[in-house]
C-alpha cells in the first residue's frame, strides 16, 4: 500500500548532462564495525541486481572504533564505495549532509548504518520516485522498539510534526528515504534537522509520497538514540514551522506579537484610567503590580516590533546579498531565436496589424 500527498503531473526529463551513477546509496555511520561489512554485502547485493550504475556513499562520523579501517578497506576493494572521513563526531544530520554533498547519483537513497533499515527495499524506493515524485520517505508501519520509552514518544511526535508541517506522513524520523538529486541542491540542513527535510523540500514545491518498510530492529551494536532526543525533537519543530511560515516574513509573526502585547496592554491602561476617573483611586498604590504589568508589555511590544523590523532587513541582505531566489524553477521551456526567425515567424512587418482603421 503505498500513501501519496500529491498527483505528479509528470516524470521530470532526465539530466542529460549528468556524468555520476544513476543512483547513489548514502549512509552515516557511527561505531558501526560489527554491522558494516554485512551492510556493504546486502547493499551491493541489492543494487547489482537494479541493473543502474551505483556509488555507495559511506559517512565515518567520527567513529572511535574499526568502522574506519574496515571502510578504507571497502573503498580499496571496490572503487564504487565513496568514503567521507569527518574530522569528529558531528551528529546524524551534518553526516547526512556530508553524504548528499559528495553523492553524484541522479537519484538518491539514504538510509542508516545498524542494519535496521533494509537494503533489499531500495528497489521500492526507486520504483516509486519513477512515478514522479521527488521524494519518497519510509513508514515503518511495524516497529520493533520498546513501546513506552521509543515508539509511544515518537507517535505523539509524529503526530506534532505533521500537523506543524503541513506534510501529513506517518513517520518523520527515518532517515531511509529516496531523492531527486534537484530536490538536495538547495537543501541545508543543520542542528538535528534531517527528520524535517520533507517539510523543508516542500519550500520549493517538493512531490512527496510515503512507501510502509520493514523494521528490522537491532541484533547488534549498540543503540545510539534515547528518550531525550523525543524533547529536541519539539524545539527543532518550532524551527521548522516558523521556517516554513516566516522565513521571509518574519514581521508577520513579530508583529502578530507586538499587537498582542499593546492590546493587553492597552486594556489594562483603561481598566485602570477608569478606575482613576470613577473611583477617584491613586494608581500605583492601588494598583501597582498592574501598573508595571501594562509598562511591561509595552516596552516588550515595541522591543517586538524591532525585532521584526531588523529581521525584514535581514531578509533582503540574505537574499540580495547572495542573489538568491525567492522562487525555485521546475522546468524552463524556451526556443532559441534570431532576429531573422522572430521577422519570419509574424510575417514581417507589414504582416503585423494593430488594429484600428
């Protein structure tokens, strides 16, 4: 059973341009050795069988244990593995990042290291994007996790994510997904934000669909996900939706700020002007919390309003500075033309007729 959000309205056309694999497998990796050779195998194993030229792609983030050595021996066996060494151990979304930078395939698959995801789906994820779609994320329908402490927290945090985003998938967190390499170009991710990158993709009008996978758990290595990580889940979705709502508006949600904090403050300016006039009461001994209260949320509106204002300038320095776009273009269709095709094409000039007598 597959879930689409949106009907493609077409296959875009190949890059005939493009001189990398058709496909290119990217995975993070952390402390890995245990898994990793069992993971080249079935990855290749897999995409020899696809029939398209392909790059696996190997992350090292910053592993301490073999997982470099046994990936330095992978690239010398097989000229098709790519491995990127970090420096240090960076996280799961700058290591994803690392990956889509150096992947050079057409499309693109990532997925994790441990072995829970597996590589014999890929097919199904290059099936599906074929359609027309320019990403396609797994759902795990079934999950092996302990259901109070992993896969409890993450339904509620699913549930939040899709309705902060818009993009109503069932599974935000897995990181086995397929892209359009167009769709990775103005892709930046950074914090822990790869669990987002289908909301962020729909900034440049994405097609997104959704394919069930099997979890296959852990059977060995050691887990490197918690409880905690469900509660910077909800901080890195604030990011997000005021990213995706006013990322080039900022003074519309600061200025919906500043209207509440000046209209609070207005009401409680006339509760206590009419309580001067008809009571006749003396304001701050009366009521001088109330009275602070009102300054307060004055000063925080107009403090608001200036925030607002700066990030509008902000906003016009980063797209004018960098001469970036506020549009992302799909496809351009235009002919070539000379002046002789342009004369011919409407008849000369006596052929042309304005109108009138």
């Amino acid at each position: 059973m597959n879930h689409s959000f949106s009907k493609p309205g077409g296959v875009p056309s190949s890059d005939t341009d493009h001189n990398g694999p058709r496909v290119s497998v990217v995975i993070p990796l952390h402390n890995e050795a245990e898994t990793l050779r069992e993971l080249y195998g079935s990855v290749r194993r897999t995409m020899e069988r696809t029939g398209s030229s392909w790059e696996l792609v190997l992350v090292n983030d910053g592993s301490a244990d073999d997982t470099p050595r046994i990936l330095d021996r992978l690239h010398a066996e097989d000229p098709r593995v790519v491995v990127v060494h970090l420096r240090r151990n960076y996280g799961q979304t700058p290591a994803l990042m690392a990956g889509f930078d150096h992947a050079q395939g057409e499309l693109v698959v990532a997925m994790d290291g441990d072995l829970q995801h597996d590589p014999a789906e890929i097919p199904k994820f290059l099936e599906k994007i074929q359609e027309g779609y320019d990403l396609v994320s797994g759902w795990r329908v079934s999950r092996s996790d302990a259901f109070l402490t992993r896969t409890l927290p993450s339904r509620i945090a699913n549930w939040l994510m899709a309705k902060a985003s818009g993009v109503p998938l069932h599974d935000f967190g897995t990181t086995y997904k397929a892209y359009r390499r167009e769709i990775l170009e103005d892709l930046h991710l950074y914090g822990e934000l790869h669990r987002f990158v289908p909301a962020l993709t729909t900034l440049n009008g994405a097609r997104i669909a959704e394919i069930p996978i099997r979890d296959m758990g852990r059977n060995r290595g050691k887990s490197h996900y918690g409880l905690s990580r469900t509660f910077r889940v909800l901080f890195d979705l604030m990011t997000v939706r005021f990213i995706l709502r006013y990322m080039t508006r900022p003074l519309h949600f600061f200025g919906k700020l500043f209207l509440g904090c000046m209209g609070l403050s207005g009401a409680i300016g006339l509760f206590l002007a009419y309580r001067k006039l008809i009571g006749g009461i003396h304001i701050f001994q009366e009521h001088g919390p109330l009275s602070l209260l009102a300054a307060a949320l004055m000063l925080a509106a107009v403090q608001f309003l200036a925030i607002g204002l700066i990030g509008e300038v902000l906003v016009r320095i980063y797209y004018e500075s960098q001469d970036k776009k506020i549009y992302a273009v799909k496809r351009l269709q235009r002919r070539t033309w000379n002046e002789g095709d342009l004369e011919g094409s409407m008849g000369g000039q006596d052929g042309i007729h304005w109108g009138g007598a």
